[in-house]
C-alpha cells in the first residue's frame, strides 16, 4: 500500500493539510484500546506512520502524510487474505504485533531499520 496524502474537502480554502481550525488531514488514534472503547464492535483496526505536518490532539492527531502499517483482526477470515494481497498490508491477530510492525516500519522509514 502506498503513502497517503491529506487534502482538503471541494470548495476548501488551499491550504497546508492539517491546519488548526480545519477537519482536513488524516485523523488517528494514538492508543489502540481508545478504538475498542469507542468502537466495541469493530472488527478490524490498523495502525499508521504518520509524518509530514503533525497535529496532536487529545486522544490521537492528525497527519499530511500516512502509511499504513498493518491490520488488526481478533479472528482470522476468508476477507483478511483479499485485503493483504489487494493492499499489500499483514493482517495480525493482536494489538501487540500490529504495534511491533508500525515500530518497525516507522523505523524503516527513518533509516533506523538496522
């Protein structure tokens, strides 16, 4: 999966993505169990590298750029394979691997990947 950029909506003023007082860029969550406790059902989740303009908010930020690290799904289906093949992107089966490969990414993409 490539790299994203944000951009802001149709009729927007230009602008760098995030910018305060917008909703543009790409929002996250900087804690895994912040995403259960809202979304309860969720079947699956990812987890990021963002960098670029960076704006930190209370429970997460948002981001100019992201890649995506990886999937999270509690329990493995036929729809996981089509999302790793179709995305290029693992599906794990726990909070603790899908962090483990977004640090590994983030350090990959910083050059720190020895």
């Amino acid at each position: 999966a490539g790299a994203g950029m944000a951009a802001m909506k149709p009729g927007d003023r230009v602008h760098e993505a995030p910018m305060p007082g917008c909703s543009c860029g790409f929002w996250a969550y900087d804690d895994p169990w912040t995403v259960f406790e809202r979304f309860p059902d969720a079947a699956i989740m990812g987890a990021i590298v963002a960098w670029g303009r960076v704006i930190k908010g209370e429970q997460g930020l948002r981001a100019e750029f992201v890649q995506t690290a990886g999937l999270m799904a509690w329990d493995r289906r036929p729809i996981h394979d089509h999302l790793e093949h179709v995305y290029g992107v693992a599906v794990v089966d726990s909070i603790d691997r899908l962090t483990e490969r977004a640090e590994k990414m983030k350090a990959y993409m910083m050059g720190q990947d020895s």
